[in-house]
C-alpha cells in the first residue's frame, strides 16, 4: 500500500499546509474532506499532490475530485487509470465527480460524427493520444471520428466507461456542496440543472448565495485558490501552470494544498 494512502487511512502524519485566511464561520461540513481541482491530464502532479495530501491527512477525510480528470495536459490516461483504481479500492473514502470534459468524452462515444465531434477541438486529441489512440492531423471525417470512437472504447480498461457514466454531478457534506462548475445562486442545491454544475452558470461569480450554503468547485481557472462568502475556487491550471490544488475543508477551517512543479 502507498505511504500517503497508509497515513490517509490510518491517520498517521503532521498538519501542514498554509492556513487560508478569512475562512467564513459557516463551513460546517459533517465530515473533514479534501476537494481537488482539475487534473487535466497532469498525472505527475496528481502523484505529487496526492503525496502531500498524505502528510496532512487524519484519517477522517473524504477525498472528493472536482472533475475534469482528462484533456489538455498528456497523460489523461493515467489519470483516469490512477483515479479509477482508487476508487473502486476505496469506495468510501474517494468521491470522483463528473467534469464537462468527461461529459464531452462519452458524448464523443456516444456521437462521434455528430455533436461529440467537437471534443476534439478541446482536448481531446490529447486524451486519445494518451490512450494509444492516433488522430490524424490532416483532420477527421464522419468515418475518421467513428473509427477514432471505437479504438477508444476498445482501449479503455473493463469497467472504466461504465464507472465513467456513473460519476456523480454533486457531492455534499453538511452546509458544503463539492460540484465541478458552478450552482445556481437561487437554486437549492439539490434542485440544479447538470448544465449549470458541468458547465457554470451566469451569476455565479457575481451574486452570492444567501442561503448559508458554500460551493466548492472547479473548472473556472484562477492565478490562486480563493475563499469568498459562499464558494470556494480550486481550479489554478494546472496544465499551464504545474500547480495542481487542493483544499482540506473542516468545520470553520480551509487549507489550501499546491503542487511546486
């Protein structure tokens, strides 16, 4: 077993981190957990993310992927096969949500000569490559995309599309929402459309919520992590970037986690 999954599971290891400042008194979370930002085909920075994860780690977390797994960077497959493992080996303690760019890739299965087509033009190229999959640079007709889809599907490990299929939009702890874009200001959390989680909605960086519940989230890219009054922003790019982060949330607490790449 990993050394950071032994001090995740066991509660071995030290605090660390550095302490987020302005942390509203209102993240209640029923459970300690880590949420971490997107991955986009960085495997190395997932390794070493997951590694300082470990050291800061009490045992007690839930650790919650934000989505947005593949694309953009090289090696979505391994990410995807690293994810997949974990949590089929520890169901109770990893939560992966879907991301828009999952959610491209099997319309893409799905559809390729039609609307999935246009999952190549943001990233995935990158993902199929990573895969063993070669795509033409020439460009792709209906038969090219089919032929594209199918080599996919035939590469991907048993089990990974249909635990693909499965991911969840949302995870919540108590007053704490993990999705991979955004909520709806107006909406309970429990009554939002998949397009405003998978792909953001027009108020949400501009209207808080009122109703004491906080978002964490992805997809959106910022030079930093950030706390405002209702969310909380993980995705700092890590395929431009190097810095992969993540955020340890408890009652009243946030600590921010970054990759040095």
């Amino acid at each position: 077993m990993r050394a950071w999954i032994t001090s995740w599971l066991m509660g071995w290891g030290r605090r660390g981190g550095a302490e987020a400042e302005g942390v509203p008194d209102n993240f209640s979370p029923e459970t300690p957990f880590f949420a971490v930002g997107d991955i986009h085909g960085c495997a190395g920075l997932l390794e070493e993310l997951l590694e300082k994860l470990g050291v800061v780690a009490t045992g007690e977390e839930v650790c919650v992927f934000l989505g947005d797994y593949i694309d953009r960077g090289p090696d979505g497959q391994g990410v995807l096969t690293r994810l997949f493992g974990l949590s089929r080996q520890y169901p109770d303690k990893v939560v992966c949500l879907m991301g828009n760019h999952e959610r491209m890739m099997l319309d893409f299965i799905d559809d390729p000569a039609g609307a999935g087509l246009e999952w190549l033009k943001f990233g995935g190229v990158e993902t199929l490559q990573s895969f063993g999959v070669s795509v033409d640079k020439r460009g792709v007709d209906t038969a090219g995309s089919i032929e594209l889809a199918n080599a996919l599907e035939a590469a991907l490990p048993i089990g990974m599309q249909e635990w693909l299929r499965g991911l969840p939009l949302r995870w919540s702890s108590g007053n704490m929402h993990c999705v991979h874009a955004a909520m709806s200001p107006k909406r309970h959390p429990g009554a939002q459309r998949e397009e405003a989680l998978l792909w953001g909605h027009p108020n949400f960086f501009s209207e808080p919520r009122d109703d004491g519940e906080v978002v964490v989230h992805g997809h959106t890219i910022v030079e930093k992590p950030g706390i405002y009054t209702s969310r909380v922003s993980l995705d700092t790019g890590a395929y431009r970037t190097g810095h992969l982060t993540a955020a340890r949330v408890s009652v009243g607490a946030c600590i921010f986690l970054q990759t040095e790449s």
